[in-house]
C-alpha cells in the first residue's frame, strides 16, 4: 500500500471546484454521471494498481505519476470538463487553442496553489499532461483511459444505451493507445493485470447466453457490484472502486444521479 499524498496545502476550494465538474457533458442524461474529483481519485488507483507491472515495460517514477493522476485534470477548473469525443473531431487550430487555454489555466492555478506537492512541482505535472512530455504523463494518460472506458461500461450495463458510443470510443482507443505512444505498446497487450485484459474466457459450455448478463439492464446495486460481467476489466475496475473508495465508492457505482424524464 501507498502512502497517502498530502494534499493539505490546497485550499479547500480545489475540491469543491473539481467535485462541481460533471463528466461526459455531451451525453443529455447519464444515470451514474463521474465528476472529475470521482475520476482523479480512481485514476490514481488504477496507476496504482499498475505500477507493479508496468516497472517491467517502462521507466516510471511511479510516486510522480500517482501526485500527477490526483491533478491532470485541474485545468478544467477554468477551461471546462473538455469531453475526449469532441477532441478527437477537432482542427489542429482548435487543438492549439485548446492547449493555449489549458496552458494559461494552468498558469493561473499555480499562482494560486502551493508550488510543490508531495515533493514535485505542481506547474510542471500538469503541463507535462497536456503533451505527455514525459512517461509518468503517458501512464497516466493510459490509466484515464481506463477509468473512462469502465465509466461508459457502467453505464450501458444499467441500460444506458446512449453511451454506447462512448464504450465504443474507448475501445478503439486503448486498442489504439500502442499506436500513440510505442513504448506502451507491449504492456497494453500484456494482460499483466485484469484492468487490461479485454475479455474472459467463455462460459464452460462455450456459449453466452441471456441469463450471464440478467443482473445487468437496470440499476446497479451494492450486490449487483460483484456480479461477474465477463469483462475483466470491468469487473476488476468495480472492485478497485469499493475496496479503495468504501461507502463513497459503494455510492459513486449505486446511486442514480439522473434519470430519463
């Protein structure tokens, strides 16, 4: 286990500003819809939850990357929670003005926030994200990922069908992600952990049929939570989620925050 980071040098306002920040504003209603405090906690674990194997592929400073997951998305305190979606039909224009916007938020944070956390500089781990200059921000970059691409499954399991597409962006990207950085490549296919494996084996009688996904379709509960979904990085995600995050865990993955009107 890790030591906790200290993170008591932030105004208290930092949490407040990041619990406020909705995930996924183009999709109308999401049933169990993340906040970017929700998502930076689980990206944290999940870097945690990787570290042991990812040393075998890549060199990793793995307390930067973990002080890194906890504020990699502090800009959208000023620019807005800016969904991957709409980046990946962006102009190369808008993409640097994009990064314009999220450099000069981050300038502004700092002159706000303490010049160190955890022993690193606060600047500089949030700027390495925006161009992922240096592998803790390319591990990191995979971890967000993840908790994205569990998020959309989560969704469409309560039945949630709309964030199909989203499910469906994440799948091409993590297929994709070795593409974009090489020297991540070997590790995404590795299967060296559940959060990375794509799929499990197939029933014993080699056949899915509709009773494997019948607590599936409708709202999660505490019990539904441990209910095999044949995906092993969902079910690994889900677990990371309660046993990291407790009760509030428990709550982020069960209470239903939006409905279909």
């Amino acid at each position: 286990m890790y030591a906790p980071i200290d993170i008591t040098a932030f105004p208290p306002d930092r949490e407040t500003g990041l619990r406020n920040i909705k995930r996924y504003r183009m999709f109308e209603v999401m049933y169990y819809r993340p906040t970017v405090w929700e998502h930076t906690q689980r990206v944290m674990w999940i870097v945690e939850a990787l570290s042991p194997h990812i040393r075998d592929f890549l060199d990793v400073n793995v307390e930067k990357a973990r002080v890194m997951a906890l504020v990699h998305d502090d800009a959208e305190m000023i620019t807005g929670d800016i969904p991957a979606g709409h980046k990946a039909r962006m102009t190369p224009e808008e993409l640097k003005k994009l990064d314009d916007d999220e450099f000069t938020a981050i300038d502004t944070l700092s002159a706000r926030y303490p010049h160190s956390v955890h022993g690193y500089t606060y600047k500089d781990l949030v700027r390495e994200m925006v161009h992922y200059t240096s592998n803790e921000a390319k591990f990191v970059s995979l971890a967000d990922k993840i908790d994205a691409h569990c998020e959309s499954y989560h969704e469409v399991f309560a039945g949630n069908l709309t964030l199909i597409s989203s499910m469906a962006f994440y799948i091409n990207t993590l297929q994709r992600f070795g593409e974009k950085f090489p020297e991540l490549a070997s590790f995404v296919r590795s299967n060296a952990h559940p959060l990375i494996q794509e799929i499990g084996p197939l029933p014993a009688n080699g056949k899915v049929g509709p009773k494997d996904f019948e607590a599936f379709n409708k709202p999660h509960t505490r019990a539904s939570l441990s209910v095999p979904s044949r995906f092993p990085f969902y079910d690994a995600w889900r677990s990371m989620v309660v046993e990291r995050g407790g009760e509030e865990g428990v709550r982020w993955l069960t209470e239903q925050r939006e409905s279909v009107q």
